[in-house]
C-alpha cells in the first residue's frame, strides 16, 4: 500500500499588479456554474503580461506547484489505479488554474489569465447546525478597508491578489487550485460599459433626439460585469 505524503503547509502568497476580469468581489457568485450554491463564491480572474519579468517568475512558481503536486499523485498511485485511469483514458493531472489568452484568430494576446476562487461560506459535515461564513478582505492602495456595500470594484481595476495555493487529488485529477483570501484595489474601475452600437442598435434617420443632457439610462446603468448582482 502507498504511503499518503503530507501536503506542504501552506501560506498566503501575493500576484504582481494585474488587472480584474469578472470579478465578484462586492458579492458572492451565485450563478449555475457556481460551487457553493448556498452561500456563493468569492472569485476574480487576474489578467498579466506575460513578458512581465514578475509575471514569468509568478507563472514558474505555479507551475512549480503544480508539478509537485502531480508527482505526489503519481508516486502514490497503484498499479490498479493507474491501470484503471489509463483504460478510461483519464489523465493523472487536472486543469490549470491558469491559461495564456488568445484573440479570436487563434494567435498569443502576450497576457495570461490566472483564476482565484474561494467558497463564501460552508457547514460541518458531522454538525449541521455549525456554519461558517467566508469574507475576503478588500483594501485601498494604503491599506484601507474598503467598504464593498459602497465601492464597487468592477471589471477592469487594478489589483494585487493575496492568494494561498492548495493542492488537491480528486476523481478529476491532481492540479493545484488558488484560494481568494484578499485584494488590494489599486486602481478602481466602475462596471464595463456597452454603447449602442454594441447592443446593435442602427441610428436612424428620423425619431427622438435627446437634447436634455444627462439621460436618466446612461450607458453605466445598463452595463455588464462579472459582478452585475443579478445572482443575488
């Protein structure tokens, strides 16, 4: 019988500045592809440059932990077990939480998303009445909480992730995912917008023009984002 290897300790760890892609950092996610459906989870993608001399360092620690992680699982895996993952053409290791980005004719952006992600609460599993909530921490460039029922931190600001790198062996496969522990906002950006155009809307010749100045339905207040509230 293999001998289970201990997981490392782990510990909280920062990015290099990066920038927001759907974050959920005002409120939970509590969409379908959610994990927690009761209480949501925290999440952000983090998009990064990728000749960034930090961000080569920052993606080579990954990497790194994920390949311990996979050598773990493949040093304690059986024969049995291995032959029968092999015969459902499983693969030993699970997906990255991290992918370079592509534009739609298939070549190299030059960035690369990373994906954090931690659930917003959860319940002891031999005591139900015991449950627990999950808050992220969120601050200002100095340090200053931010008051997320205020602030809205859109898609788009620029942030520092304090992440914690957990790996994991699971019938999906052994991989490492990143755990959500804080965010230090350093530029805020509102929710992304759409104009008409967009939306696909053609000007037309004839009908009513807005001369009032300010439209009480401005772009702003029909945009899009991770974080729109509409799971909530």
């Amino acid at each position: 019988m293999t001998t289970k290897t201990k997981k490392p300790k782990a510990i909280i760890l920062m990015t290099p500045p990066g920038t927001a892609v759907f974050p959920y950092l005002n409120q939970t996610d509590r969409g379908k592809y959610a994990k927690d459906k009761v209480n949501g989870d925290w999440k952000t993608g983090l998009r990064l440059p990728l000749a960034d001399p930090e961000v080569k360092t920052f993606i080579a620690s990954l990497e790194a932990a994920y390949a311990a992680n996979l050598a773990r699982a493949e040093a304690e895996e059986t024969p049995k077990e291995k032959a029968e993952r092999e015969a459902q053409n499983k693969p030993l290791g699970a997906t990255r939480p991290y992918k370079n980005e592509f534009a739609d004719d298939g070549s190299p952006t030059g960035f690369v998303q990373v994906s954090f992600k931690r659930r917003g609460g959860g319940q002891d599993p031999k005591d139900p009445t015991r449950t627990w909530l999950n808050v992220i921490g969120l601050f200002d460039s100095k340090n200053k909480p931010i008051d997320r029922s205020k602030t809205r931190i859109g898609g788009g600001s620029r942030i520092i992730v304090a992440y914690e790198v957990n790996p994991f062996q699971t019938d999906i496969g052994a991989g490492i995912s990143l755990q959500l522990h804080a965010v230090q906002v350093l530029e805020r950006a509102d929710a992304p917008t759409k104009d008409a155009a967009q939306y696909g809307f053609q000007q037309q010749e004839d009908g009513f023009v807005d001369d009032s100045g300010d439209s009480p339905m401005t772009a702003e207040s029909v945009a899009t984002s991770g974080d729109d509230g509409n799971d909530v």
